[in-house]
C-alpha cells in the first residue's frame, strides 16, 4: 500500500508543451512522476471523463446527456469499503442532471451519467459542490478518493492554462506544500 488517498483534478483543452510551460504544473511535474504518454481516448471531452472513471468509453462520443448503466469505480471503491466524493464546482445539487449551470458541466462530471448514482439519492450525495471540499479537508474528511473538477473557467476550458495554472497554485498549492495534508496522499492532475 503506497497511499491511503487519491486526489484527482481535471483540466481542459490544453496540450503537453503549454501546459508544462506554466509554473505550478511545472513545479508538481518536477516534484512528482510527470507521464507523458498519457493520451485522450476520444473529443470532445465527455468520453474521457467516462473512459477515466469507466474503464471505457462505453459508447460515448459526444457531450449530449447521457445516462449509462455501466460499473465505474465508484461501485469498486465501495465494494472494498472504501469512500469516494466528487467535488463539482458550481453543482447546483440535488442529483442535478441538467447540462450546465454557473460553470457546471454535466459533460465533465461522468458521475452523475452513472445510473446507479443518478436513481440513488445516497449515492448520489456522493457529487457536492467544489467548496465543500475545503470544508472537508479542513474537518479531516476527505474520502479515499477525490475527483475534483473545476467549473469552466478555473479549468482552463474558457480561459485557457494560464488562468487555470494559477487557480491550481491558489486552490491547491497550500495543501502541495503541507506535508500533514499531503502524508499518504496522490495527487493526480491530468488534462482532456
């Protein structure tokens, strides 16, 4: 066992050289293990987000609305006992199936495409809001696996990696440098 949590956060639209030209991903690059053979599956972006948590693209080659009855690691983790959270940005809540709102997008939260958390209002619980992930990480509560995605600006996707590196180095910078905080803890940041 190498770590007890796993923190992942999802950016857009950006390329390898563009985004290692900005320092915090920079800084994370070299102070952790920086894969560059890590390709999208698909564009647009939903069908990575499905493939990222899936296992597969199950079909999906577009950004519509889509409801799966698939297995996804959410039902693995909860097999083996262990918790799970996404923290959305902008979520407005309530098992939300609509496209979009304040920033949100359905298209990049593949979890509330999974059936199985859509039609079960306790799974469902499991897709909050992105501030409650400070309130969380403050308390000590964070579940054993994050997947954290950013509305469509503090991601890069209507701002571009500039914008989004700084977001990152303010939103999850302090966190990088505590070492309590980070004891046992992977911090994945990828691109679609």
């Amino acid at each position: 066992k190498y770590f007890d949590r796993v923190i992942i956060v999802l950016f857009e639209n950006t390329n390898y050289k563009d985004a290692i030209g900005q320092p915090f991903f920079a800084q994370l690059a070299q102070s952790g293990a920086n894969f560059t053979n890590f390709l999208a599956e698909t564009h647009p972006s939903q069908g990575n987000y499905v493939a990222l948590t899936s296992g597969s693209l199950n079909g999906v080659r577009g950004d519509g609305s889509i409801d799966l009855s698939v297995s996804h690691i959410g039902d693995l983790l909860q097999a083996k006992g262990l918790t799970w959270k996404v923290y959305a940005e902008g979520y407005p809540g309530n098992c939300y199936t609509g496209s979009s709102k304040n920033g949100y997008a359905r298209k990049h939260n593949p979890f509330i495409s999974y059936l199985n958390v859509q039609k079960n209002p306790q799974r469902c619980a499991n897709i909050v809001d992105g501030a409650q992930f400070d309130r969380d990480a403050s308390a000590g509560s964070l579940p054993d696996y994050v997947f954290y995605i950013p509305d469509e600006r503090n991601d890069g996707h209507d701002t571009g990696v500039r914008f989004a590196d700084r977001w990152y180095q303010q939103k999850f910078g302090p966190l990088v440098a505590n070492s309590n905080f980070m004891k046992n803890t992977l911090l994945i940041s990828t691109f679609d």
